[in-house]
C-alpha cells in the first residue's frame, strides 16, 4: 500500500482525501478531467476548489454583485462540466473554464439590461473614489484596509478594464490566458491594463500589492456551498 509520512506520522494514501491525494500525487487539471470523463465524477470537486475563488473575483469584477456572482460560478462549473467533451486542448483547462465564466457573467449582464446603468454609477462613483485623500498611516498600515481600500477603487472602474485589471493583477493570468478567456489580442489586453492601472493610480496598487491575496475574499463556507450544489446538480 502506497505510504507518505507527514509530521514524524506514516499516512497511508487511502486515508486522505482525494484533494489531497491530488496535490500529493500532483495530478494537473487534465488529470483529473481525464479521471472525470471517465466517469469518477467526483472528482470533479478537484477542480471546483482549485478554480473557485478565481471564478468568483472575476464574476464579482464584472457583476459587482456577491450572489450574482456566487451564481455564475456554480452555472460555470455546471456548464463546462455538461460540456467537457468541447474541451480539446487548445487551451488550459483553467482558461476554457474561466471563458465560460466570463461568458455567463456577461450574459446576465446584457439579459438585465443593466449596461448603462453600471457605466453611469461607475461614472460617478470613479470621480469620488479617486480624488480621495490619501489614507491614513494607521491605515496604510493595515492589510485589511488597504485590501478594502483596493477594492472599491477597482469597483470604480469600467467593467472593460476591471476585469481585465482583476485577471491579470489579481488572479495573476498571464496575459495569453486572459486575452483567450475575454477573445481579445494580447495587445488589446496590456492596452486595457495600462489604462485600468492609471485609472487606479499606480501608487494605490505598489501599496496594496501586499495585500492582494485578502481582495474579494472566497470564504470556506461560501466555497464548501457551491461544490455541494454543483455535485448534486450534475448527480455525483
């Protein structure tokens, strides 16, 4: 029987679970989807913790909505799931995934007809936000602030440069990945970007780039949630 030691103990790889058994065995999502296709379905959960919180932020960056988005990443997951078989390759599985995340956030964007609505708060908004004071030290001083703070400067921006901004700076896609998943040119990416981070003020990001990893925050609960709803939908 397969062994691993872990802190002095002998662990045998039937006692662990199977997203550890991954990690362990460093399976890549192909791996796994392979495992999948063939009908070991729960492991498709593999992937839903691997990807959930980058699913969200992007979601949330074009919503701007916490439930919204909380549902778009379950209807990703149940999509791309239905429509493995359209996977071929071509690209990471984690960039096909996140295009159809992307895909299903914009189209409640359009069904709501909420277009020039978004525009016109982060018009407002975005004038506010960005002739702000300077924080506080106490403030500089503090992760969560200055996570918060980060938060709702990218908020302000168009949703052409958020989610662009939350891809690349955020999620840390390269810049292929993020002009697959969103069908623009790689230059039309960094255009977007530049402008995105000029817009932000370049001194805003350098200070909370240390807090980026707390910026909309996946809880575990919210995660545990959606890969028990996506499992009972595709019938694991």
């Amino acid at each position: 029987m397969d062994t691993l030691y872990q802190e002095g103990e002998v662990v045998t790889m039937a006692s662990i679970s199977v997203t550890q058994r991954a990690g362990v065995e460093s399976w890549t999502d192909e791996d796994v989807i392979a495992r999948v296709r063939a009908g070991e379905k729960e492991l498709y959960e593999i992937i839903m913790r691997r990807y959930n919180q980058r699913l969200y932020r992007i979601a949330r960056a074009i919503l701007r909505e916490d439930d919204e988005a909380e549902d778009v990443v379950q209807d990703a997951y149940v999509r791309a799931y239905q429509h493995l078989d359209q996977f071929l390759g071509r690209a990471r599985f984690s960039t096909w995934l996140t295009k159809i995340a992307v895909h299903e956030a914009l189209a409640r964007v359009q069904k709501r007809g909420r277009t020039q609505e978004l525009e016109a708060m982060i018009a407002d908004e975005k004038e506010t936000a960005l002739t702000a004071p300077t924080a506080s030290p106490e403030h500089q001083a503090s992760e969560t602030e200055m996570g918060r703070l980060l938060e709702q400067a990218i908020l302000c921006l168009p949703h052409h440069y958020r989610v662009v901004l939350m891809m690349r700076d955020i999620e840390e896609m390269s810049t292929a990945d993020t002009a697959t998943a969103l069908d623009l040119s790689e230059d039309n990416v960094k255009i977007r970007l530049h402008r995105a981070r000029l817009l932000l003020r370049e001194e805003l990001v350098a200070r909370a780039g240390a807090s980026r990893g707390s910026v909309f925050p996946f809880l575990g609960t919210r995660c545990d949630r959606i890969v028990r709803a996506v499992l009972t939908r595709i019938g694991s």
